[in-house]
C-alpha cells in the first residue's frame, strides 16, 4: 500500500421511512422539516397515475402549500433542470418533494441546488463537461419519494443528466444533494409493467454488485484537503453491509416482483433493496457497468423498449448497465476472487462450490434470462461499427472508472463491449 493512502471514508446516509401506506407521512415530515412552501416534482406518467395528487392533499392537510411540477423529464438535460428551476423561484419554495423515478428526484436535487445558489446548471456539472463547482452550504429539505425500485437515487449524492448535442451522460455530484428524508412506500410501485421491474431491479443488482466490487477506499490516495474527498469512495466496511444485502435480496426477490405484478413482498423488498444499494454505492461507488451504460445511453436514441412510454425511444437505464455487467466483472475477477464469488453466492442465495472466474457471470447472465433482459448491447441498436463511439464515451466516465477494482485502459473497455453484444 503507498504511504500517502487514504486512512478515512465518510458514512453518511439518507434517514429512510419504510413500509406500505408511509407516504401519508409526507406532510407531517415535510412540516417537521420547517417546509411551508414546497415545490412537488413528479413526471407526467407518475402524475397520470394519480399518487402525487394524493400525496399533494396529505401535505396540504398540514397547511403547507404545494405548487405542483409534472414536467420532469425521464432523461433529464439541463434544459429541463433549468425549467424546474425557474419553476422552483417562480414559485419561492422553500422545500421540495420528488415523487418518481430517479428523473425526478434528480431533477428536484437540482432545482433545490440552483435555487439555493444560483449558478448556470452548468457550472455545477461534473468536470470535464462542467466546471465541478460544489455548492458553499446545504441546500432546502427535500423529500423524496421513489415509485420505482431501481436508482436509489433517494440516498445518492448525484443527479445525472443526458447532454444530446455532446452525445453523452454526465451528473452533478455533491453531499449536499442527497436528501433530507426518504419515504420508501411499496404500494406506490404496483404499477409498473414487468419490463419497467426488470430493468430497475437489475439495475439495484448492479449498484450493489459493483459497489461491493470496488477499489478498497483505502487504496485511493489521501487528498489533500477533506474538500476533495470524492463522493465515491470505494468499497468500505459499512457500505458492504448495505450492498451484501440487496444483493441477497435481488436474488431472492427480482423474480418474484417480475413474474407477478401483484406479489407485494417481493415489490416491498426489491424497494428495499434499491434503497440499500443506495446507500451502498452512495458511498462505495459504481463503475465499469454504468461506465459503459452511459454511452449505451446516449449514443444512439434508437431502442424503443417494450413496457415503457412510447413518446421516445431510449434505453431503460438497468438493461444499459446490466449487458455489460457479466463482462465486466469477468475483467475484475483477478483483482478481488473471493470477493466475486460472494457476490455470485448472495445473488444465487447458497454458496458455489469451486467458484472461478466465469461463476459471477454466469449467475448474473442467469438471472438476465430469467427476468427477461435483452441478450446484449447488439439488441439496444448496436452495430459492431458503433464500438469505437461506445469505448470513448465509457472512458469520459473517468469519476466512476476511477473506482473500478483495477486500471481499465481503452483495449480492456473495448474487449468488454464486444464480449457482450451478445450474452448468450
Ligand atoms: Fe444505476
């Protein structure tokens, strides 16, 4: 280990309210918070749905007024957190809630941050794209409420957004966007189709898969100053705790929730779980997987995926990150082998005897064809003469590679992509 390495890593964690019927609570935490003014983010398909009208009364029972936003996009640009934000100052509020999928709660991250500390979107946006600028103190309360169970956006510090003109994905990453509070309510998720499950829940698979996988947080080196200790820290003994048990429950529970629409349980767990590997990879970190999920992104806007919105074609974000995640992870075997055989223990809940370095590939291609995901980056739209655009734009995601377990060179990327145009 080099002398100058990091002794410290930061636990820190959304407080999360959980459990079937507890987003009636939202005005009574949103008053507790001191909220008197909140601004209810949420997307046109989830306000269709008819929750955040809901929501809207239980908050106004407590006599706080909400000015109710239906205009987040699914894949958020900065033209659409700037709509939020100007919303959010039309209509001086003093607190958010976000109820939705990531998107939303994304977007209210960043219209609390910008109507804090007003700055261009832009300058907060991750370095190279954006200027990295951190905001000089925390933000207004703000609630979030997730409908589907995938980001764990809810217990993340980062808000990502979709940047079409350069063809990429970036975010802005901050401690200070992480929410206030965190209601996680199952009966909000009943909804969903099967595709719209097994995209999210694949995803939870991978924010607790990688995050177990990362570079130790001691294997960085120290900083100079506290000040830029990154949000992604690396694999950590408290984040493991987290990302081991939504992996268990991923394999034990994403079957289930896919199958059968109607299998409460299995819904509440996997909500659960994508709040647990928040708070893993919220701390520990993602890499290669999402790494090359953003390219597969915003590449080509050609795949129009079956259960979801047909305004737009896009890539439902797990199934961009779980092709590649059996390749990925074939690549990382040699630098942690026990660690990759117990994530493929956890996720197939028993241990596997002689495990080697295709058993966590196999066990996650497995769970892929049990819940229906597409075979590979080849069905997203992809042609073997897109891999140069796809290998460039995975190594632009330099703050998420730099946690992957060993150094990940353009060749390593590049093998990595084309092993998995098609997984079986
Ligand atoms: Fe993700």
């Amino acid at each position: 280990m080099a002398p100058n390495h990091e002794t410290i890593f930061t636990m820190e964690a959304t407080p999360v309210k959980f459990g079937r019927g507890a987003s009636a609570d939202a005005g009574w935490e949103l008053r507790r918070l001191g909220v008197r003014r909140a601004m209810l983010v949420t997307d046109p398909g989830v306000a269709a749905a008819g929750d955040p009208e809901q929501i809207k009364r239980a908050i106004e029972a407590e006599g706080i007024q909400v000015a109710l936003y239906t205009r987040s996009r699914v894949e958020p640009t900065i033209d659409s957190f700037q709509a939020a934000v100007d919303y959010a100052l039309e209509h001086e509020a003093d607190g958010f809630v976000s109820v939705g999928g990531g998107s939303s709660i994304d977007t209210a991250k960043v219209a609390n941050l910008v109507c804090t500390h007003p700055a261009p979107v832009m300058d907060y946006v991750n370095p190279p794209v954006g200027e990295g600028r951190k905001p000089p103190s925390p933000l207004k309360p703000h609630l979030a409420i997730p409908t589907t169970s995938g980001t764990g956006s809810e217990a993340t510090t980062v808000a990502v957004l979709d940047i079409p003109d350069l063809k990429l994905k970036t975010g802005i990453s901050h401690r200070y966007l992480r929410p206030t509070q965190a209601i996680v309510d199952p009966d909000l998720t009943r909804s969903l189709a099967p595709e719209v499950t097994s995209s999210t829940g694949l995803d939870v698979v991978c924010h607790a898969a990688e995050s177990f996988l990362s570079k130790p947080f001691d294997a960085r080196e120290r900083p100079e100053s506290p000040d830029d200790r990154p949000p992604y820290q690396g694999s950590n003994p408290v984040a493991d705790v987290w990302s081991a048990k939504a992996l268990e429950f991923g394999g034990r529970y994403l079957r289930r929730a896919v199958a059968d629409p109607e299998d409460l349980e299995a819904r509440g767990f996997m909500m659960l779980a994508a709040t647990m590997a928040g708070v893993g990879f919220g701390s520990a970190g993602v890499h290669i997987p999402h790494s090359c999920a953003y390219p597969i992104a915003s590449v080509k806007h050609e795949y129009q995926p079956a259960g979801y919105p047909d305004d737009h074609p896009f890539v439902p974000h797990g199934h961009s990150v779980i092709v590649t995640a059996p390749a990925a992870f074939r690549f990382t075997y040699d630098a942690a082998p026990e660690r990759h055989a117990h994530v493929a223990s956890l996720l197939a809940g028993s241990p596997i005897a002689d495990p080697g370095p295709d058993t966590l590939p196999s066990v996650i291609r497995q769970l892929m064809q049990d819940v229906g995901a597409p075979r590979g980056v080849a069905e997203l739209g992809y042609r073997e003469d897109d891999i140069p655009d796809l290998v460039s734009g995975a190594l632009k995601q330099q703050r998420l590679l730099a946690v992957a377990p060993k150094p990940v060179t353009e060749d390593d990327l590049r093998r990595i992509i084309t092993a998995s145009m098609m997984n079986w």
